[in-house]
C-alpha cells in the first residue's frame, strides 16, 4: 500500500490515541516526550492545555497521533463546559485512550470520576499510565500501580516518567499495539498539525503563566493579530499579539512594576518561539481587558473556543 507519496511497510500502524486525566497529572509533557519536541505548553499551573492539540511520534513500523486534551473537571464557566466538551468528543474519536494518574500523588476523587467516565466509552482499549515516577519512590509507585488496577478494567497499566524518560518508549509501544494496520496520516518529519500562529500564542501564554497568582491562569487568553517575516528582512519575523484578561487588576499584574513583568514574558517567549520559527523574532505585546471574557459566548468565539 501507499501514503502520501511512499510505500507504507506491511503491518504498519497508524491512528490516533488521547491522554485524559485530571488537571496537571503531565500530560503534556507525556505528550511532548513521545513526539522528541514541544509542541504543547506545560506549566505547574493545572488547567494549562485548552485545545486539542496534536502531536505526531514517527516510527518505522507505525505513526501515533497523540491527542493532548485539557483535565477533566467540573465546569464552572462557559470557557470550562466548551473544554469538557471538547475532551468528551474527543474520546469517541480515538482508537486508544491514555489515562493518566501521578505517582506522588494518592488517587483520589477526580482520578475516581474520570474512571467512572471512561467505563462508559464503550470498547476504546484504556492504557492506565502512571506518570512522574521521578518524583516517587519505587514503592510509592507500586503501590500506585495497584490503586490504579482497582479503578477499572485496562488493557495495560504502565508506570512512566517523562522528565527523565523512564519507560515512555514502552508507552508509545503500548499505545501503537492498539492501533489498526493503515497507511501514514501525516507527512514524515510533521510533529503537529497546529498552525504556526497557534503554536506562538500558546508559547506566550506558556511564558505569561510563569510565576503568576493562582486566580490568573485562567484568566489569561492569547490571540496573534499579526504575524510574518519583515518585508526588508527574511531572518526577522515580526509579531504583534494582544494577552488578554478579565479584570484591570490582572492587567496589572502581568504588566509589573514599570513594565518590568511583561519585558520578562517577552523575552522568555522570544527565546521559545525562536527556537519554534528558527528566525529571529520582534514581539509586540499589548494587554487587554475582556471582562469575564471566559463567561462570554462573542468574545469565546473571539479567542478561538468555538462550540
């Protein structure tokens, strides 16, 4: 058979797998593990991922599409029941489902809710993943190991760390096993299918999180107005993106004293997107207040968070 141009490999595997699991288990940085690049946003801050995004691991015998959603909580704002949504409708979509509980963490009623919610998915196979090994020791994570086992039925359960690497290989193959035999459905050498400007917004948003209050994050919305190399200079991409939140006191946080916390998000999301474009970058940020933006039908649509 054929794809995209080259021959496909007897038995190869390609399809798509999702990581689920409650607010900042690690999922993201799983994801950006697997594919050997970034390309989603992580944070200590839970609640980070807001999109589905899609990261591509290569292998020779088997493409994985994996699907990074954002927790599974209960929804408190329009912005929350549209990112319920979204993860819902993506776990009917899937041939194989990733679910992530940490290891230093004891399992608890989120991690019992999303069980409950994956027994209901019908016969999408379940890989249990018990991530951040790295922050448990080993009896700590057998011990988690167990716990898990007793939350539902799972073809596999697997303990990993993508901080220092441990066993994610062996996820990816655990995830590939259950994919059915198909041609490549991205091009070799695609590690996304985001659009570029999306991945920019989502690396200022990255920067933007970084040592902020806990009521901000969520508060905190990116949109690239304008983006593309200069006329004069094909080495420098110019940016020009609005941050917006929903109270003028955010709006002074995220500026700081004199200016000086929106320079420090600048230049750490210049150093990233650089790194992302291969091009020297000039940044323009502005602030902007939404109110309640997150409770706000026009300016969801706005930002991206379509029904």
């Amino acid at each position: 058979m054929t794809s995209l141009g080259n021959t496909t490999p007897e038995g190869f595997r390609s399809g798509f797998a999702c990581f689920i699991g409650r607010p900042n288990v690690g999922k993201s940085t799983l994801m950006n593990a697997l594919v050997g690049t970034k390309v989603a946003i992580t944070s200590s801050r839970p609640q980070t991922t807001r999109r589905a995004i899609r990261g591509i691991v290569h292998r020779p015998d088997a493409q994985l599409v994996v699907v990074d959603t954002p927790g599974l909580h209960k929804p408190r704002t329009l912005l929350g029941e549209r990112l319920d949504s979204l993860v819902r409708s993506t776990l009917t979509e899937v041939d194989v489902i990733g679910f992530c509980v940490p290891a230093d963490q004891p399992v608890g009623p989120g991690d019992r809710f999303i069980a409950r919610e994956l027994a209901n998915v019908g016969r999408t196979p379940i890989v249990a993943i018990v991530t951040k090994t790295d922050l448990a020791p080993p009896e700590k994570v057998a011990q988690q190991l167990m716990a898990v086992g007793e939350l539902g039925e799972f073809a596999d359960i697997v303990p990993c760390s993508a901080a220092d690497g441990f066993q994610v290989d062996l996820v990816g193959d655990l995830l590939i096993r259950h994919l059915p035999e198909g041609h490549a459905l991205y091009p070799e050498g695609d590690l996304t299918d985001e659009p570029e400007h999306v991945l920019v917004a989502e690396l200022i948003r990255e920067a933007a999180l970084e040592g902020v209050r806990d009521e901000l994050p969520h508060s905190i919305a990116v949109l690239v107005d304008e983006m593309g190399p200069r006329e004069d200079r094909e080495d420098l991409t110019d940016i020009y993106a609005h941050l917006y939140v929903e109270r003028p006191s955010q709006k002074g946080i995220i500026i700081g004293h004199k200016g000086s916390r929106l320079r420090e998000v600048g230049q750490s999301a210049r150093k990233q997107i650089e790194a992302l474009l291969g091009t020297k970058v000039y940044l323009d940020l502005r602030i902007k207040v939404l109110k309640d933006w997150q409770r706000d039908p026009k300016q969801l649509r706005r930002l991206g968070f379509d029904d």
